[in-house]
C-alpha cells in the first residue's frame, strides 16, 4: 500500500506504510523483504527531500543484501542483487 501512496503523490503517507511494513518484516525476520523496503524507504525519502535518511535506508538494505548473499552463496545458490538506482548528486 506504501507504493500506491506514493505512485498517487502522497509520499508522506506511503513513508509511514512502508516504515509498517519494515517493523513487521523485521518482526518476522524476513530479511528480504526488508532489503526491499528499505530500498523503497530510500526512493522515497530523496524525492521528499532527506538525502541523509535516503543515503543511510539505502546503506542499510545493501548491508541487508550483502548478508542475503553470502547466506546464499554458502549453500551454493545464485543471488542477483537488484540495482540501485539512486542518484543523490551533489547532495550530501
């Protein structure tokens, strides 16, 4: 529902529903799809503006990632880590 929030322009309200939907994925250890949340977390906050909160959701759902692969790896299967595509600037 947080994507649809901010696909409509209400980016204050699909925050919070992402924000949500973080505590709940954390709550269930889905790793996953916390990496993937954290990313939207970031896409989102740089278009509100908080570069540094879009630059540390970021950090964290690569780390999130980053630890999804080597759990991957040991157990000898492939992950593709998606891109990121954001583009801070000179920003920060």
């Amino acid at each position: 529902l947080g994507l649809n929030d901010i696909q409509a322009g209400d980016l204050d309200s699909g925050v919070a529903r992402l924000e949500k939907a973080l505590q709940i994925q954390r709550e269930l250890n889905d790793r996953h799809g916390e990496a993937v949340t954290l990313h939207e977390l970031a896409e989102a906050t740089i278009k509100l503006g908080y570069t540094n909160k879009a630059l540390m959701h970021l950090e964290a759902s690569l780390q999130v990632f980053q630890s999804l692969k080597k759990v991957f790896l040991r157990h000898e299967k492939i992950l593709i880590l998606p891109e990121f595509r954001i583009i801070i600037g000179n920003c920060l």
